[in-house]
C-alpha cells in the first residue's frame, strides 16, 4: 500500500510541472500581423511539420537556443507548424513529447499557400524547414535549410546588439 501511495505521488508531481501548450490557429494575415507585432525585437521564425524529418533534427538546436534567449526580452521565437488542423491533438502531443519550450502556431491556409509562401520570400519553393530572422517587425533573414544552433546563435547575435 506504502508502494502504491508513493508511486501514486510522484506520478501526479512528475505531471504538475507539465503544461498543455496552446497552439493558436492562424491564417496568413493574422500570422504576418503577429510576427510583425513584435517591436524593438529579434524574431526567429521557423516554418517545420511533425512529419518533416529534417524539422525533427533541428528542434533541439532550437530549444536550445530558445532557453539561452528566452529571458532577455528583445528576443522571440515562434515556430509555425504547417500540419493540417485536422493533426491538431498529434500536434500538441509532439510539443509535449519534444519539450517544445517556445510558441508554437498552426498556420491553418493551406488552399492559399501559392500566395503566402511568395508573400515571405520570392526564393522560397515551399520546403522546410525554413527560418526567418525579423528585427524590429522587419524580415532581415532567410534560411531555407536546416539550421545549427551556431547558425541560429549568430543570426540572432547579429540583431541583438
């Protein structure tokens, strides 16, 4: 009984500190204005899905990178995932299961992606993952392959001074 209780105790103290993150659904517009809204800061940008295995290699570089900067407030990171809405709970369960510690949105505007994926760069031909650096609501960056953690860390060193 002593066994069961203890066991029963750590379980539910190993779940407290686990938060379900919210994953915001957005279109094109509502995401150009929310990336665009950040002033006086660095922002990463970075376009990944569940199923893309490079976007997979390259979350923990990012997690990393988002714990180094998370408390200096010229610094934000938002990570577009580009699943279809009907994932949603597949989602979620991946941000859990990754220790995913940045925002996460779901860009929910698949029928119109011929327009927006030119609308954040010309040169981009639609793979991921890609990331954008925007300083001060600005694009000041573009990354269409995978990117290191040093990679990441002089971009954002870049904008930060």
């Amino acid at each position: 009984m002593k066994l069961f209780s203890i066991l029963s105790i750590i379980t539910i103290l190993s779940f407290s500190n686990v938060k379900a993150q919210k994953v915001e659904q957005l279109k094109y517009e509502q995401l150009q204005e929310k990336i665009t809204s950040f002033k006086q800061q660095v922002v990463v940008v970075n376009f990944w899905a569940t199923w893309c295995a490079p976007c997979i290699e390259e979350i923990p570089a990012f997690m990393e990178v988002n714990e180094q900067y998370k408390n200096n407030p010229n610094f934000k990171m938002l990570l577009v995932s580009l699943d279809k809405p009907k994932v949603m709970e597949s989602v979620k369960k991946f941000i859990k299961e990754k220790n995913i510690n940045a925002e996460v949105v779901l860009l929910d505007d698949w029928k119109r992606m011929n327009e927006w994926l030119p609308a954040f760069d010309a040169s981009w031909s639609s793979n991921i993952p890609v990331t954008f650096i925007y300083n001060n609501g600005q694009k000041v960056a573009f990354h269409d392959q995978p990117m290191t953690k040093f990679e990441l860390e002089d971009y954002i060193n870049e904008y930060l001074k």
